[in-house]
C-alpha cells in the first residue's frame, strides 16, 4: 500500500504542473465556464502552432545529448585554468542539457579533479543559454531579444564565475587564518 | 509559425541523415533520446499552455503592466526576477510563458530577467545546489546571479 502511494507520490510530483494547471481548470470552469471554454481553446491553439517546432527542438537535444560526450567535456574542463579555459566553460555550459542534479555533481567531479571554482560557475552561468532550444525561444520572442540576450548570458558567464571564485577564495583564506 | 517549425524539422531531420550515415547506431540512440524527451515533456507542455491559455483570457493586462510594465521600472524587473528564481520547470517552459508576458505587455527587461533567473536561479533547488557545493557556494553563485540578470535584461531592453 505504501509502495502505491510513493508511486503515485512521485508521478504527482513529476507532474506537478500539470496537476496545478487542472485544478486551476476545474476552478475556472466552476466560476466561468464559457471563459475557461476560451482559455482552454487558446492553449489549446498555441500549444498546436508550436508542435512542430517542439518536434524539431527535441529531435536537436537528443542529437546533442548523444553525440556531445558529457564526461569528455568534464575532463577538458578540468584541464585548463586561464582565459581559455574559461570561454571554454562559457561554451560548454550552454551545450550541457540536463536536470540540476545531474549537472551539479558532474561539476563537482571536475571541480575535484581540479578546475577552477571560477570554471565551475561559468559553466552554471552560461547554462540559461541552450543552444539547441534557441530556435524556441526565436519562435515565441522574435530573433532579436533571443540572439541579444543569448549572447549577453554567455558574455556575462565569465566575470559571474570570477566573481563566485572571489567569494569562495576568501572563504577559504579565512577559514586558513581561523585554524590554528 | 508552423512553417518556422516545418524548416527546423527539415533541418534537424537533414542532421539526422548526415549523423546516420557517420554512425547509425549512435543516431539511432540519439532519435531514442529525443523520443523519451519528448515524453518525459509532453505532460509538462500540455501543462504550461494550459496555463497560458488562462493566463490569456483570465489575467488583465492592466495586472500584468503594473506589476511587469515599463511604467514600474526597476520593481518590475525585481518582480521578474523573482517569478523566475521562484519558479520550477524546464528551460523550454519558459519561452512560451515569457512570450505571452510579453504580448500582454510586459516590459521587455523585465522578460528577459525572467528568463536568465527561471533557468540560472533555483531558490528551490537551493538545497540540492548547497548540498553538493556548499552553501556559500551556492549562496555566492545564485545572489550573484541574480544580479547579473538583471543587468543582462536592462541590456537587452536598450538594444532589442
């Protein structure tokens, strides 16, 4: 019994949205069944514009998520320490598609294998920027925003790492000093 | 933009024949990716356009000015922000949420805030990120963060 219910626990929470988006539903079609006739018509409408489009993206991300080797970056990242090393990292993070606990403790590894902490949050920077999914975002921002703030998350990847390896030096140094 | 989709998918399919022919088995595995991807989203996409569509015909736009408007300036960005940092879901969720913000006339810094915080921001998997980091890992790398976006989105709002 217990064991159906964390089944169905988890599905839950998988699909958390999708729950959310139901009862707001059934709360709608309460209040306003003719508005929420509408709203499910115009959802309906976009998602259907866009198939095609999710279609094409998703074929992409499967194409880089096989062909793009994550433990290879890993070990490439962990090389270098200058600038380089840094774009690298910029670059990278906006091919790294994967769920944050996936993508966290792979960092760690390279951080462990010894990259820079300033690597590391470069990576996680330039990780709003997917590259794959850049057709979506066109799709529904227009090319302008999408390709200037693209380009502006991948710039302002770099001195988020610095900054980050910043904080966490001084953490470090000061708790040098604090030991005896 | 169906035919914006239709070009893609001729493009992705046309990458798909020229990896084939470099090794079937892997493009093979990478249409099986995709597949589960697509699975693994569906529920979520049907989920998010569910709640445009309310969001379309239940929210006022005069509700999305005040609180995302031009006309509230830097509290609009923060409150874009913040929704982002907030909120849980997938980088491709929030495009289509972004764009009816958008057209319900947000103010477009505040948008593009919104976006950099939904993916680079997780208040909720703060833990997670503390856990495996450290919290002043996480701390540092996230406050930070979100700054940075929002100058990205003041950026962007000039030159877009």
């Amino acid at each position: 019994m217990s064991g159906l219910f964390s089944t169905l626990w988890s599905w839950l929470r998988k699909q958390g949205l999708l729950m959310m988006t139901a009862l707001l539903y059934l709360w709608a079609f309460a209040v306003d069944p003719q508005r929420a006739r509408l709203a499910l018509a115009a959802g309906g409408h976009t998602l259907l514009s866009v198939a095609v489009l999710i279609l094409a993206v998703m074929g992409l991300v499967g194409l880089v998520q096989v062909w793009t080797n994550r433990d290879a970056i890993a070990g490439l990242l962990g090389k270098g320490s200058g600038v380089r090393a840094l774009l690298l990292a910029a670059l990278c993070g906006t091919l790294v598609i994967g769920p944050p606990y996936l993508i966290f403790p792979l960092l760690m590894s390279i951080r462990r294998q010894g990259a820079r902490w300033a690597v590391i949050g470069a990576v996680l920077g330039a990780y709003a920027v997917k590259l794959p999914m850049i057709p979506l975002e066109i799709g529904f921002l227009g090319w302008r925003f999408s390709v200037i703030r693209s380009l502006l998350t991948i710039l302002f990847s770099i001195p988020i790492g610095l900054m980050v390896e910043w904080v966490m030096e001084r953490g470090e140094k000061m708790r040098l000093l604090q030991k005896p | 933009m169906t035919s914006i989709g239709l070009f893609y998918l001729v493009l992705v399919a046309a990458l798909y024949a020229f990896f084939y022919r470099r090794s079937a088995e892997r493009t093979v595995q990478s249409l099986r990716t995709a597949g589960k991807a697509l699975q693994t989203m569906a529920p979520l996409f049907v989920g998010i356009f569910g709640l445009i569509g309310l969001f379309e015909v239940f929210v006022p736009p005069q509700l999305i000015e005040r609180w995302l408007g031009a006309t509230s300036g830097f509290t609009s960005l923060l409150i874009g922000g913040a929704i982002g940092a907030v909120a849980l879901g997938p980088p491709a969720a929030a495009f289509p949420l972004a764009g009816s913000f958008l057209q319900a006339g947000a103010w477009p810094p505040a948008v593009a805030t919104f976006i950099v915080c939904w993916v680079s921001v997780g208040v909720v998997s703060l833990p997670v990120e503390a856990h495996v980091f450290g919290w002043r890992f996480a701390l540092a790398r996230n406050s930070i963060t979100f700054v940075v976006a929002l100058l990205i989105g003041l950026i962007v709002g000039s030159l877009a």
